[in-house]
C-alpha cells in the first residue's frame, strides 16, 4: 500500500446498539485495494453487525465511513451496491428456482440493457464471462438448485463482480466447501487482490486466514482488539486476541476429571437420513460429550435423529439400557431425551408466548387433571426455572421475542430443565448469546453434567468442545471421524479430524 | 385485549351514532333481528377463529353452511323434492357431513401437507356444487314446518317476542365453549403454540397434525350449526345460501384481533368483530340525517345501499392500518427506550479485563 494515500475503505469510530446490548463500541478498521484483511472474533465479537452497516443493512449510532478518502453514508443496501461494496453471507444467497445468469443479475438486469424486459442473450453472455473469470465451467442456464455450495460461491462472486465491486466481504466462505473447492476458492481470490478489490475475508480457521490474509483485524465483545501484519503474528497470539485469556478462566468453570460411568445413551450404527456411514457412540451418565465439525458435517442431523425429528434408516439405541426407537419429538421427550436447538427462534420458541408459557409447553398437559390447563402449576414450573437459570426477564408472563438472546436461550434450558432430563442434546448452545451470559450457561451445563445429567453438545466453538467435554465426538462430511478423551485433548488433534485429515485419529 | 378494547369502545361509538341518527336502531324488532344476525356469523367466526390462531385459513365454510341447510330441507321437507325424514335424522346426518368435510380437509393439509388455501378452495368449490346438485339446482321450501321455529322462537317471550332467540343462545354456547376450549384448555394452548411456531410446536412434543386436524373440524362443524340455524331462518335452501360468508368470518376475526399469520386471537375479540360487521350492514340501511330542503320542507337523507361493500371494505382497510400504526409506533418507541439505556452503564455484562492492546 502506498504511504499518503487515503485507504480504499476506513470505518472509524463505529458504535452500535441494540436493546439490551452494545453490539459494537468505537470500533475502526481500514483497508487498501488488492489486500485481504481477515476479520476476526468469536460468536458475538460483532463481525456481523460491522459488516451490515458496511452493507448498508444496519445504520450506525455513531462514526464515520469513508471510501477513498470521501465520507460516505451507507443508509441502503442498494447504496452499498451502487459504491462497489459486496457482501457474500455465509448462507448463500441465491434464489435456488432461477438460473446462474438471472443469479448473477437479479435485481440489477439493467446492467445489461434489460429495461423491463429480460434481454436473455446478453444476459447469458455477460454471465459466461463472468463465469470465465471465476473459473466456473456451468452453462449460466444451469439451475442454482442443482450446483454444490463451491459452485454456488463462485456464482456469489461473480455476482459481486457484476456489480462492478471494489469492495468485496466473505463471511465464512469455507465453511460448506470441499478441501479442492476451498483451494479453487482461494486462487480466485488470489486474482481479485491482483485485480485490485479489496477483501474482508471473515473466517474462524486459523490455517486459512495465515494464508490468505495481509493484515488481520480482531474483534471482541463489540471492541477492536487490534489489527496486526500476517508476519507479526502466530495462531496461539491471533486466539489469546480473540478470547482474552484473563476472561477465559472463569469462562469455563473447574471440572473435576470425571470417572466412568454407566452408559445413558447407546447408539449403535445409526444412519441418519442423507449420510452413508453408521454411526455408532455412547455417552455416559454425567458426562459432557462434545461434538465437533465444521457447518454441514452433519452434527445437527445426528442430534435431530436422535430426537426423532428425522427418523433413522437404521440402527438401534438404547436410554438407560430400554431399547429407544424416536419416530418423532413427543417418544424422545417421553424417555427423557431433549433438544435445545441449533436454530432456537424457528425450533425452541414460540416467540410471541410468555416465558411461563413458552417453559410449560412440552408439559402442560401433565401439569392439570384432563386437558384443562392448570395455571398455578404452570406458574411455580415457571418461577422455578426462571430462577435456578437466573434468567433476566421482568416477569414469566414477559413475551419472549422481548428477551435477549441469553435469556431466550434460558427459557429453552428452562422448558427441559422443568422435566427432569436424562440425556440433553444442547446444538450450539451459546450461539449468538453474550459473554456474560455464555459464562453462566457453562455454569449450569457443569451443574447439570455433576447431577448425573448426560449432556450432547455441538459447537462449533473451539474453546467450547475444549473448555466444557469430557470426550469429543469429531464429524467430517457427515461421518463420525474419531471420538477423542479429555486427556490430551487439543485443538489441532481436534482441528486435524475436523478437516478430514488423516493421521492423528484417536 | 388492546385490539378487543379498542374495538369495543368502535362498537359503542356506532351504536350511540345509529341509534341517535335513529331511534329505531335499538327499537325491538331492529335489535332483535341484528342481534340474531349476530350470533349467526358469531357462530362461524369462532370456527374459523380456531384455523386463523392456528395459523391456517378455511375458505369452505360458507359452502358448509349452505350445504348443511339443503341437506336438511332435502332430508326432512315434507314437500317434495324433500324426503320427510324426521328433523331428528335431517339434523344430525347434515351436521355429520359438515364434520366429515373438516375431517378430510385437515387430513389432506396435515398428512399430505397441501396448503389449507388451495384445499379449502377445492373444498369451497365442490361443496358448493354438492348442494346444487341436491338441490337440483333450484330452491327446497321448508313450508311453514315447526322447525322455522328455530330461528324466530326463543325463551322469555315479552309481547309475542321471545327475549332470546334460539340462535343467540345457541351462539352463547358456542361463545361460552369455545373460550372454555381456547383459553382454558390444553387444546387451546397448544393452538397458540402453533399459530405461533408451528415448528417449536414440533420440537416440543406436541402432536401438530392432529391439533391441526381438530380445528378444520371445528370449523366445519361450527359452519354446520350456523347452516342448521340459517336454514330455519330463511326458510328455504338454495345453492346460493353461504356464499362468500366465510370472508365475512375472515373479516370479524380479523377484526377482532386475530392475525392471519397465527398465534393471535380471542373468542371475546370474535364475538366483537361479529358485531361490528353486522352492526356495519345494519347501520347502512338505518342511518339517516334529517334535514329542510331549499324550500323548507323536512327530508331526510339516507345511506346509498350500494355503498354497502364499500363501507366494510373500508372499515376493515382502516382497522388493521390503525392496528399497524400502533404497533409500529410502539416497536419504535421500545427501540428508543433501549438504545437510551444501553447508552448507560452495559447491560448484561461482565467485568471485562483491560484489553490486551496489541496494537
């Protein structure tokens, strides 16, 4: 980058809130054109809101944007569009119903001269040399629909670069991909540095960002942490940034090592809907069994068949020894098996009901004689669980689209909580919450583990499945790859069968 | 309750300006005939109240209500094409039918998940043929059977008319178990729950489809009673009797708060939307101004029937843009407060260290 010259995008002082939290507070970054600058931070950090209001999604409360040197307000995402600034979400999106080119140019058909009416030819040309440059052999008639989640990027990119982007933001572009779609992915964005587009490349893999990124900027808790030259800095400094190690002790509470117990939940070549392998593990009373993978390793899918939302092709379970066939939620609830889901606003709540309500639901109808609710019931189960989660909501009776993410996630522990668990399957379970929040949560699962409580967790946060399992189960492309024991458990033994690599297998 | 109260006080305010236009508004005959018009649609709209909380929607109801009454002229009118069965088998079988078609209906939108629009649309279309067909495609008269009875009897006659019809007290039943089921039963929570999140509902154990089922059969059936008291009222069947009802019952609930996107509704809000659509209908044909024309002489001006559609279209246009506005101003008014709070000390947090500044 040449000294003296404005940057090609500087973002200063950038504040921003939402009810309940400072999502972001005086946070700056900058960068040059031809140069990827890795944003980094854990869940929560605020990544996303800062680059939603570079989107033009989010406005913020206070700071300044300036591109070239010329200040900017970025109040629309058809303005950010229309600046050169390109977003590519994590989950893609691509309207899956319509073709590469109608893709590639929704809502900007303009762009090659269909005023109203789709000019389909030159659609399809200027789509095909865009493809051409993202090395893309598909026909840009083909369907989204029929294209793997490392074609689809590439189609995201080119869409960008329809768009005459100078700025271009991948959010965790890897994490759906194959091994050779990742390294096609990182040539293209080789050419795009040479191009001269800038690159915030948002990623959680240490061994991409070392390789990718000129600079890198850390975030935490909505802060600026700093931003450092690649050549400055190691992995184990890029971490210690993220987490902040002072923060970390008491994140995670002391656990004693924990002695064999009897198995709760056997599971014996199970096959889940769309994967190949059987796959077979057992988890014990009192134990934290974590799983980990990457996005689409099928962790989530394991842990819904388990549940019976999906029932399995075959293979068999036990619960405390008694054979266990779940056909749907209401046979794993009734042997005590529970789901606190990935995704808890679309699966774990129904936002516009009360705590108390959302708390009693899989229950109620035990709580009164003959169907009839039973309010007192309904009421103590409520204040019951609001208080030994210590769950911050003005009443049980607040709606709990009212409550932060924390909190909501509180309510969810607080519905199973109320039934006395056996075995509690937790996908993600601080997903999205607050750090303080996060820290009592860890509290209540080592609680929950201690009285003899058998807990599953996916995470696909390292200091997660590290800090918080006695073993960890690892997946890979939809297959168990090794279950690994608390000692010398790392993050690269971990790292190395998440990736799909051989070698260190437990 | 908001929405209910704010759509009570509407309500009154209608009343009291119809009945100060004129007086004859809340003259015997008038308010007894609004107030079983009333309770007729009140019937149905709780039904369909049960698939809009739900989150479903039910377009037959209006071909239910119209088949249940040919049925019973055909099973029971003693002229012919009527058969002359006894009004103990015509009754019964008619309402048996209007539950089976609810039956069938929620079993092809749960089991095979087709969209409840699309279904009841069919089930709207070949309902309403079934009756004309029945009916052969003209008109079953009743004669003067005593079954007419139920409409234009009731208990508590005071000089020849009875206080309260058979209608209203049915539509009483029906009001009183239907806030019994919907607020104070499991039933009824689990009809929020999956208005509200069809999925979390799911997740939570609760059977879906069959709750789901249940309130097509609800619908259906309340469409049944509502054909059964629509019958005794006109007197005779036709195709034609129901069309287009089920819009009005859309219409009340959504009136009385209901949402089409599920999760929101109360029977008490039901039973208020009723009122006002009929009131609305009513108030068109009684609302008068008197004035003097140029020379002196007393007129007095009336409402133009035809602007019938047009009132109610209108009325329920500004009741969910009034709704809307409210809720917007609210929405932003709590973002205001929040962001004001957080601008103090930061809610939910922990004490963090001092941050490592690497930079």
């Amino acid at each position: 980058m040449t000294k003296g010259a404005p940057w090609l995008l500087a973002m200063s002082g950038i504040t921003k809130r939402f009810p309940g939290v400072v999502a972001l507070e005086d946070v700056s970054l900058e960068l040059s054109g031809g140069e990827v600058l890795a944003l980094m931070g854990e869940n929560g950090a605020g990544k996303s809101t800062l680059m939603k209001i570079l989107g033009g999604a989010e406005m913020p409360d206070q700071g300044r944007i300036d591109l070239d040197g010329n200040p900017v307000v970025l109040d629309s995402v058809r303005e950010a569009h229309r600046l050169g600034i390109a977003l590519i979400h994590q989950e893609l999106m691509l309207a899956p119903n319509l073709d590469i080119a109608a893709n590639i140019f929704l809502g900007n058909e303009a762009a090659v001269g269909s005023v109203g009416v789709l000019r389909r030819s030159a659609l399809n040309l200027a789509a095909g040399a865009l493809l051409a440059r993202v090395g893309l052999a598909r026909a840009p008639t083909t369907p989204v629909s029929t294209l793997t989640a490392g074609q689809m990027q590439m189609v995201e990119i080119a869409k960008a670069l329809s768009k005459k982007a100078r700025i271009i933001v991948m959010d965790e572009p890897t994490s759906s991909l194959t091994g050779a779609e990742s390294e096609h992915l990182f040539r293209i964005i080789g050419q795009l540095k040479a191009d001269g587009i800038g690159i915030i490349y948002i990623s959680h893999r240490m061994d991409e960002v070392m390789k990718l990124a000129d600079r890198i900027t850390v975030l935490r808790d909505g802060r600026h942490v700093g931003t450092l030259d690649r050549d400055q800095v190691t992995s184990e400094k890029i971490v210690s940034m993220m987490v902040g190690r002072e923060l970390k002790n008491e994140y995670f509470p002391p656990r004693a090592a924990k002695t064999p117990g009897p198995p709760v939940l056997e599971v014996h070549g199970l096959i889940v809907p769309g994967t190949a392998r059987p796959v077979s593990f057992t988890a014990e009373r009192g134990e934290i069994l974590g799983f980990a993978g990457l996005v689409g390793s099928g962790r989530t899918e394991l842990m819904e068949t388990i549940f019976g939302v999906t029932p399995a092709l075959s293979g068999s379970m036990t619960v405390a020894g008694k054979p266990y066939t779940p056909r749907r939620p209401r046979d794993a609830i009734d042997c005590g098996v529970y789901l606190a889901p990935e995704d808890r606003k679309r699966h774990g709540l129904v936002l516009p009901m009360t705590v108390a309500e959302n708390i009693s639901l899989p229950n109620i109808a035990s709580y009164g004689p003959a169907g009839l609710l039973n309010r007192e019931a309904e009421r103590r189960a409520a204040e019951a669980e609001v208080t030994r989660l210590r769950t911050r909501t003005p009443s049980i009776f607040q709606r709990v689209v009212n409550l932060s993410g924390g909190n909501q996630q509180k309510v969810v522990l607080g519905k199973w909580l109320a039934m006395a668990p056996q075995v509690l399957i937790l996908d993600e379970p601080t997903r999205g919450i607050d750090v303080g929040a996060k820290a009592e949560i860890y509290r209540h699962m080592a609680a929950l583990a201690d009285q003899g409580i058998t807990i599953l967790m996916v995470s696909s946060d390292m200091e997660e499945i590290l800090g918080m399992s006695d073993r960890v189960v690892v997946m890979h492309e939809r297959m168990l790859r090794g279950i690994l024991a608390r000692e010398g458990l790392t993050a690269e033994g971990i790292a190395t069968l998440m990736t799909g690599r051989t070698g260190a297998a437990a | 309750m908001r929405r209910e109260l704010g759509m009570f006080i509407a309500l009154v305010a209608m009343c009291l300006l119809l009945f100060i236009s004129n007086p004859d508004f809340l003259g015997a005959s008038n308010a007894l005939n609004t107030t079983r018009q009333i309770s007729m649609l009140g019937i149905y709209a709780i039904g369909i109240g049960f698939v809009i909380i739900s989150g479903g929607i039910d377009l037959s109801i209006g071909s239910v209500i119209g088949l249940t009454g040919v049925l019973i002229a055909k099973l029971s009118s003693s002229a012919p094409p009527g058969l002359g069965y006894p009004l103990w088998v015509g009754i019964p079988c008619a309402l048996g039918v209007a539950l089976l078609i609810g039956l069938g209906q929620g079993l092809l939108i749960t089991r095979l998940k087709l969209q409840p629009f699309i279904v009841t649309l069919g089930g709207m279309l070949l309902v309403r043929g079934v009756s004309q067909t029945v009916a052969e495609g003209g008109t079953i008269s009743f004669g003067d059977a005593p079954f007419l009875e139920l409409a234009n009897g009731g208990i508590w006659r005071v000089q020849g008319e009875p206080l309260l019809p058979y209608p209203v007290l049915i539509f009483l039943v029906v009001v009183g178990i239907g806030t019994f089921l919907l607020h104070s039963t499991v039933l009824g929570r689990y009809v929020y729950a999956i208005g509200g999140n069809r999925e979390a509902a799911r997740y939570s154990g609760i059977d879906v489809n069959r709750i789901e089922t249940l309130t097509y059969v609800i619908s259906a059936g309340l469409a049944g009673v509502a054909g059964v008291c629509y019958a005794a009222y006109i007197g005779q069947m036709s195709q034609q009797v129901g069309v287009a009802y089920e819009l009005y019952a859309i219409a009340a609930a959504v009136l009385g708060g209901c949402s089409l996107r599920g999760g929101e509704g109360t029977v008490l809000g039901i039973v208020i939307g009723s009122a006002i659509m009929r009131v609305i209908d009513n108030g068109i044909n009684m609302f008068q101004l008197q004035h003097r024309d140029e020379g002196g002489v007393p007129r007095i001006w009336r409402l133009d029937p035809n602007w019938t559609f047009i009132i109610i279209g209108a009325v329920i246009l500004l009741a969910v843009i009034l709704d809307q506005l409210v809720h917007m101003v609210n929405a932003a008014r709590r973002t205001r407060r929040a962001a004001a709070s957080a601008g103090g000390p930061r809610a939910n947090s922990v004490d963090v260290a001092p941050d490592a500044k690497t930079s």
